[in-house]
C-alpha cells in the first residue's frame, strides 16, 4: 500500500467521559494499516508497574485489539522485563502485574507475552551498526510477528526528559543486558543534608549495591550500580540525584541507537500512537505518587515512532517537562536520530 511515513493524525478527547475509547477509535480509522488478514501483529504498550497509578487504563489496548480482529489481525499484548527490583523483575511477576492492572486475556480478548521469554534469556542480537553500539540485544519478539503496533502513553522521564514511541521501542524491546548498557553512564550521588537514612534506596536495589549500617549514612556499591536508576526516582527527600560518568547525550544516543536498530526490523509494518493523556512528570515505571503535570490532549499517531514523538512534543510543550527535569539534553534524540537516518523525513 501507497503509505506516506511522515504523515501524523490527531484526534483530540472532549468532555469528562475516561477512558477516551471513541477518541481513539477515530484516530485508529485514520490509518491505512500495513498487516494483511491472517498477520500476526504485536501490540507493544507499558500496563504498569506494582504500586503505579498513572498507567494507561486496558480499555485502550481492547480497542486495539479489537480493531486488528476486524481487519482479520490476530494481535498479541507484549512487554519485556526490567532491571529494577518491583512488580516487572521477571515474567511471572510482570504477568501479575498486568492482570492486576486489568492487562487479561480475557479482558483484551488476545494472548499476553513477555517478549524476552519466561526466563528472561529469550533474547536475540540484531545489527546496528552505530557509533555507540555495533549490535543490540532485545527480546526475541520478531518471528512471533508479522507488524506491530507501538502504544506509548507520552509522559516525562527523568534521563530522557520525555518517554513516548522512541523509548517505547528502544527500552521497551530490549533485553535486560541492553538496558544495562543503555544506563550504564550514570550512578546515584549522596546529598547528606537531605539524606533522613530511611532505608528506602537500600531497600529496593536489585543489586544490592546499596548498604547501610546504622547510624552512617547509605553506601553505593559503583561496581554492583547497574545504573537503574530506581533508588533516585523513588527517595522520599530527593536526596539523591544523577551522577554522569559522561556526557549526558550519551545516554539519548544509546536510546536512539537501539530504538534505530529495532525500528530496522520492523519498519513498514508498524503503526505508532502516543496518548498524551494523563501526563505525569515521571514514566509508569514507578510505584507511589507520580503528579499530573499536563492536560489531557488525545491521540496522536503515524507511521514512525521519531516523527510522532516530535508531534508530540510539539503539542504539550517540553517546558513542562523540563521544569521537573532541568538541564536533559532531550534536543539529541532528534539531531542524532535525523544523523543516523532514523527518521521518515529526508
């Protein structure tokens, strides 16, 4: 089919009623989708982690679903696992998870997966070719698949300042060694004036590589830091913040690579959509408060995931997110996106 790859649809949400699933069902009659009756279609999308609030409702995952049934799809819900400690560690989990949050067979009326596997080691490395990584792993997804459809709820994040399709891609396919190498350059910081020694850090560290004795302060492991990133996000006293052992466009080019390198193998049979409802300053990815810091918009979709978070952007603004997360160099996603050719715009 004649698909132009930059094209971007917008359909907005009006009124009070939530979920917004007509809102979405306008925006999903838009595409021209690039599956044929009888494909198999990967419906990729974040359900939440334990404890997190601010995750997109199944509602809109069903309509999905249920739009590729009526083109004679047969759509699958996937996720991978994670590196920090919590509700998403390994499969099992991450599939209570989902259940808890509503993500059911039943519910969506499709199976769910974990893409790299029961075990975490259903992985596969696949050519990138770039400056940062030559190849990257993630999950082993592609022979399950004949297209996918990308669904990012587009909120802040405070590495990448943002989180939409891009990192939806690049951290959300990759397995838990990749995501490692994409947070490798950076480690949490001690500020003892606000430090209480609440134990909360040391607590949720996956790799124990935080201690405490009391009554000294906590104590961080660099060689044991895997650079999750957990501990920061999740300090009652933000008494942590972010050390980087680099410069921090390092790490928007690891996420852009891997996203790149994905995006190779499925590229021109993929739809992307990012919600920008519900906008929170940090990702679903952690438990407890996560405050609203943007209206809702609607639905913004296309056919690639770098010209759809540009949209995205565009529209709410990045002054929101750069009040919660000064100084993240989130222009070098884009510039170095448009410099490896990720992009459907020449």
């Amino acid at each position: 089919k004649d698909i132009d790859m930059a094209a971007i649809f917008f359909e907005k949400v009006t009124g009070k009623e939530k979920p917004y699933v007509e809102s979405l069902r306008q925006l999903l009659e838009q595409f021209k989708p690039p599956f044929a009756s009888g494909d198999s279609i990967g419906i990729k999308l974040h359900w939440g982690e334990r404890g997190n609030r601010s995750y997109l409702p199944p509602d809109y995952a069903k309509e999905i679903a249920g739009w590729l049934i009526a083109k004679g799809a047969k759509p699958f819900v996937f996720d991978t696992t994670v590196l920090y400690s919590g509700g998403r560690h390994n499969a099992e989990d991450s599939l209570k998870t989902a259940a808890n949050h509503g993500y059911t067979a039943d519910f969506l009326q499709c199976p769910i997966m974990i893409a790299d596997g029961m075990d975490g080691q259903d992985v596969v490395s696949i050519p990138a070719g770039y400056k940062r990584f030559k190849t990257v792993q993630v999950g082993s997804i592609f022979d399950k698949a004949n297209g996918f459809v990308i669904f990012s709820h587009f909120k802040g994040h405070m590495v990448s300042l943002f989180g939409g399709a891009i990192k939806n891609i690049s951290m959300g396919f990759a397995s838990r060694a990749q995501k490692q190498r994409m947070h490798s350059d950076y480690h949490p910081v001690l500020n003892k004036k606000k430090c209480t020694r609440c134990s909360v850090c040391v607590n949720i560290c996956p790799t124990k590589a935080a201690t405490i004795t009391e009554p000294d302060y906590p104590v961080y492991d660099l060689k044991k830091c895997i650079g999750c990133a957990q501990c920061i996000a999740m300090c009652p006293e933000s008494a942590l913040k972010i050390f980087w052992e680099s410069d921090k466009t390092v790490f928007q080019e690891k996420l852009v690579e891997t996203a790149a390198a994905v995006w190779k193998k499925i590229a021109g049979k993929t739809i992307v959509i990012n919600a920008l409802l519900n906008i929170t300053a940090e990702c679903d990815c952690l438990a407890g408060k996560n405050p609203v810091i943007g209206k809702d918009y609607g639905f913004i979709g296309g056919y690639h995931p770098v010209e759809v978070d540009s949209e995205s952007l565009k529209m709410t603004g990045p002054n929101i997110f750069e009040k919660v997360h000064p100084g993240t160099p989130w222009h070098r996603q884009f510039s170095y996106a448009r410099e490896i050719g990720f992009t459907a715009k020449a």
